[in-house]
C-alpha cells in the first residue's frame, strides 16, 4: 500500500475508532429529562413516620394541582416559590387566584385520598383531613402544599387532645 | 525593488499575514465576555466573528487587484495602517454596533496587507513556491495561535486588549514595507509586473470553503460549550483548545511524507469530520474527552488546508489573486459555517435550558430532603440560571449553608452532585447536532475534492 492510501485508511480507522468509541461509551444516550404526566398518580413508598408521609403528601397535591391546572409538576412548584414567580405564572398562563386555591385544594383533596389508598393514611385521620383542606384560603394552601409536615400539625390541632395519639394511628 | 534586507521584510509580512489571519479566531474565546459585558444574544455577539470573516471572503480578491494596479508595498503599509486604525476603534467600542463596524473596517485593511504580502513575498524570497509557502505557513501559524492569544489576553487582561495590542503589531509590521512603499512610489515598478489573470480553481476552492466551515464550527462550537456549558475560565479554555494547533503541527510534519496532494485534502476531511463526529457524541461533560477528537480535527485541518491551497494556487498566476481567492473561499467557509448553525445552536440552547430548568426541579422534588429547603433549593436553582443569561450556573452556591444534620448533608451533597450533572449533560448534548451537521459539512467537502481530482488536476 502506499503512503497515499496508507493515510487515507488511517484516517478513516481513526475516526471511525473514535465514533465507536464514544458511541459505546454512551455517546448517543442521552435524552433530556422530560416532565411526568401529573394527571398520573405516582407510586407510594411505605413510610415509616409522619414526616414521610408529610412528604408524599405534597408531592401528590403538587401532582395534583398541576393537573387540575394542566401544567408540569415542576412549573407549578417553581410558581409557588415566591410571591413574584405566583404573579408571573398568573400572568403567563391566564390562571387567577381562585383557580389556583380551586386547583391546590383539589391537589391536597386527591393527595390525601391517595395516602387512604395506598394504606399510609388511617381513614380516622383521612376523612377530618379531607374536609378540613376543602376550604382552606389560598395562602394557607401553598404553605401546606410546600411543607406537608405543617399539614399533619394542622391535623393535630384539628385533633386537639386526641392529636398526640396521631403517630399511634398511623397503619 | 529591494531597498533594504530581505529578512526583516520577510519577518514583516510573515507577520502582517499571520496577524491578520489570526483576527479571524483571536476573538473567538472573547465572545462570551463580550456577549455579557455588551449584554447582548448569542446569534448577535457572533456577528463580531461573522462580519470579519464576512468582510474578508468579499474584500480579498478587490484587494489583491488593487495591490497589483496600486502596488503591493504601498497597498500593504495602507492595509495595515487600516487594520491598526479599525483595531484601537474595536478596543474602544462599547457598543455592540460598533464593535461590528470597526471589525468590518479591520477586514478591508487586513484583505489589503494579506493579498499584498503574497504578491510582495516572491521577490523578498525569490519564488513563488517559497512565497506561498512562507504566506500559507504565516496565515496557518497565525489561524492556530490566535484562540489561545486571545483566550490568555481576555482572562488576564480585557477583551479590548486584543485589539488594542493590535495597533502597535500592526504598525510595527508595516514599518519595513514602507521601504517598499517609498519605492514604488519613485519607481512605479507596477505595469512591468502585470500578468494576465488565469481562472481560480472552482473545486479547490469549494472544497476550502466547505471544510473552513466545519473548522469554524469546530472551534466556536468547542469553546461556547467549555465555556458556557462546561464553566470553564477563558485560560482553562484557551489550553484546552490548543490541542488543536498542537496536532496541526503534527498534521504539517506527517503530510510532508505524502506528496498527492488530494490524498492529503481527503484524509485531513475525513480526519475533521471524525474529530467533530466525536465532539457531537461526547459520552460525558468532561474535559479530558475533547482531546481526541480535538487532535483529528487538528491533524485533518492542517494536512487538508494546506493540500487544497497548494492545489488552488498550484501553476496558477498571479498568486496574489489566486491567494485572493482561497482568503475568499475560506472566509466564505466561516460565514456559512457561522450563519448555518448559530441558528441550530441557539435554538438548542434555548431548549436545554428549559429542560434543565425542568430537569432541575423534578431532580429536587423527588429527593429526599426536607419539603421546605425542596422549594428554597428549587427557587435558588432557577434563580441561577436566570442570573447566568443561560450559561449553566455552577450549582454549588445554590445549597450554601449545607445542613448541619450529616444525613440531611449527606442527602444535599448528593442532589447537588446530582443536578449538576443533568445540567452538564444537558448542555453538551446542546451542542450535539450543530457539532453533528459540521461533521457532515467535512464529509460533503470529499465531492469536490473527488471532482477537483477528475477535471482539474
């Protein structure tokens, strides 16, 4: 072979070594990370405290709210971290307050139910729970939608005396 | 025509050459700066790349004929004086509109002195094949310098400085011309030299323009990603990207053991377009993975520039216009190359932010760690990007004060590692496509080679 063909074969083995490489090393692999359908309930874990079902909680009123307001999980969540960000979502998907307290105590509704459901939530809890989330104002929404643990204080207060038995009724 | 010792002179347009070329990339690792400083877009900060290259690709070849009717000493001293003028305005701009018109003004002065030193070069060395080989090295030299030149420069000093340490290069590299200037101008030594102009070679010259393309995106599209994607300082990335003229070097040595020249044009395409094959399938964010195909790219430039300008300049004359039509045609290249995929780019830039931002949040809200700092985290994180004008932010400062809890610090470090990497994967894959197009681009560039071999050669 001479030196002519000699460097265009090696060209052809070195790039088409370096595209098999890469390509086996993932090269090709990646796809961006895309926002799950919210209307889709998201399976429970088992919780072992209050805190961790406070957790799931959210997360499943989060779902639920974006569904009722047919956004993503994630674009709700980052609405609801200032007071500015809620006024920008208000804005740019035409979604006033009232809609939005509707679609957080819808959200909460359904995530309490789930938690019934998936045997986290002892129905002597999930019923007072439920009615108490249906009409709760706006602002105390969000704060319950970001922090779950303050939703299960609220259920202790609801509770009063009874409340510190609440650990004790878990499933 | 000599007035004085050759060397200096040939000192002086090696460097009048290689000054110039270089303008064409000494920017390139500035722009990011320049795009913040100026506050301006991606697609608009590239027109300061865009309207040199612009400029020259429709400036060189007028040029050359005005060197050869006004002669090449005298069009050599005004192109430089020009390039030294048009360079203080572009250190002085603070304006992204005249930024763009000094660059444009740069071009004109720097077409000038290019074509010129070709046609002054074979009677400061004695042949025209000596002369296009000290332009062709001059230029290439210069071309491969220039992004580490002004990567070093914007990071320990100013974008400005680039131009501004111009001025004095410039006029520097004019000084022994004007000899030549003065002479001419006593003399008029124009007519005798005057030759008919023979046809410029059309496939040589296409296949420049198609492979400058995939070079230009090679390059702009590396250090947009190491620095916009990756936050990488302008040094780091300016060391990182000067594998590339590394390898050239080692391109120049191994094509000199191989005398067809469309063997060499083949194999530097198909090496340039392994190389940006490989930058559109990085397997991860990280640096180290650029090398290789950063040495292709280089390796593949140098032998298939060097073979296709031989080809294009080969056993034609005036070299001046010849060598008019290769500036032409490889500053075409970058224009297209630029115009074509700044678009793409752009556009999937914009993309990968949103789906960084959403990737983000969902990353946070599936952790671990407490629902409270879950949406103080998500707000800091989108707050990040935002204050980055879509650079991917450096997360860290986002999680700052870690929890004191080790579990819940623990759980943090591990988030934060987490979405850094999603945001980084992101950004590279950004990239892919245009990087991708660029490598079919180099390919595309092997029709007219093959078709350069079958008419012309």
């Amino acid at each position: 072979m001479n030196r002519a063909r000699l460097l265009i074969v090696g060209a052809i083995v070195a790039s088409l070594a370096l595209v098999g490489v890469y390509l086996a090393a993932g090269g090709a692999s990646y796809t961006p990370e895309k926002s799950k359908n919210p209307c889709k309930q998201r399976p429970w874990t088992n919780p072992g405290s209050l805190q961790e079902i406070a957790q799931q909680i959210s997360l499943s009123a989060l779902d639920g709210a974006a569904c009722e307001l047919g956004v993503s999980r994630e674009t709700l969540a980052r609405a609801l971290t200032t007071e500015e960000a809620r006024e920008r979502f208000a804005k740019r998907y035409g979604i006033d307050d009232a809609k939005l307290a509707e679609a957080i105590r819808a959200g909460l509704v359904r995530a309490v139910t789930d938690a019934e459901r998936a045997g986290a939530l002892s129905p002597l809890i999930a019923g007072p729970l439920r009615s108490f989330v249906e009409d709760i104002p706006l602002d105390q929404a969000i704060e319950l939608i970001k922090n779950g643990s303050s939703l299960i204080e609220s259920v202790r207060n609801l509770l009063g005396p009874a409340g510190d038995l609440l650990e004790q009724l878990l499933p | 025509m000599s007035t004085q010792a050759p060397r200096p002179r040939v000192a002086a347009l090696a460097l009048a050459v290689g000054l110039v070329l270089a303008d064409s990339s000494v920017v390139v690792l500035a722009l990011p700066e320049i795009y913040r400083e100026l506050d301006t877009s991606v697609a608009g900060v590239t027109w300061v790349l865009i309207s040199f290259n612009l400029v020259m690709a429709l400036a060189a070849v007028p040029a050359a004929l005005l060197a050869r009717r006004f002669g090449p000493g005298r069009a050599a001293a005004v192109g430089l004086a020009i390039f030294a003028g048009a360079g203080l305005a572009c250190g002085l701009s603070d304006q992204l509109s005249t930024l763009i018109v000094a660059r444009c003004v740069q071009a004109l002065g720097g077409a000038l002195a290019v074509t010129a030193a070709l046609e002054l070069l074979p009677a400061t060395v004695g042949s025209e094949r000596r002369a296009a080989v000290v332009w062709a090295s001059a230029g290439a030299t210069g071309a491969a310098l220039g992004p580490a030149v002004g990567g070093l420069l914007t990071e320990l000093v100013s974008w400005q400085s680039i131009f501004l340490i111009q001025v004095p290069v410039a006029l520097g590299a004019a000084v022994p011309i004007l000899a030549v200037a003065r002479h001419e101008a006593v003399t008029g030594i124009i007519e005798p030299e005057l030759r008919r102009t023979g046809r410029p070679h059309f496939w040589a010259n296409v296949a420049l323009a198609m492979v400058s393309a995939a070079i230009a995106a090679a390059l702009f599209l590396l250090v947009l990603l190491l620095i916009e994607g990756w936050r990488l300082s302008p040094i780091g990335a300016a060391i990182v990207v000067s594998v590339m003229p590394l390898a050239a070097l080692v391109g120049s040595r191994l094509g000199g053991y191989v005398e067809s020249a469309r063997a060499r044009a083949a194999a530097g395409a198909i090496l340039v377009s392994g190389g940006l094959g490989g930058l559109a399938l990085l397997p991860s964010a990280e640096v180290a993975l650029t090398v290789p195909p950063q040495i292709l790219v280089g390796v593949g430039l140098s032998l298939v520039l060097s073979a296709l300008t031989e080809t294009a300049l080969g056993g034609r004359a005036p070299q001046a216009i010849h060598g008019g039509w290769t500036i032409s045609a490889r500053h075409a290249g970058v224009v297209i190359g630029l115009l074509a995929l700044t678009p793409i780019f752009t556009h999937d830039i914009a993309e990968q932010r949103v789906d960084a931002i959403n990737a983000g949040t969902a990353v946070i809200l599936d952790s671990p760690v407490e629902p409270l700092l879950k949406i103080k985290l998500t707000q800091k994180v989108t707050d990040r990007l935002d204050e980055e004008k879509g650079k991917v932010p450096t997360i860290g400062p986002a999680f700052e004060p870690l929890p004191t809890d080790p579990r819940e610090r623990a759980e943090t470090v591990q988030l934060r590692e987490e979405l850094q990497d999603q945001l980084n994967r992101g950004a590279t894959h950004a990239f892919s496509l245009s990087f991708g197009l660029a490598a079919l681009l180099g390919l595309l560039a092997l029709i007219p080679i093959a078709l350069a071999r079958r008419v012309e050669l």
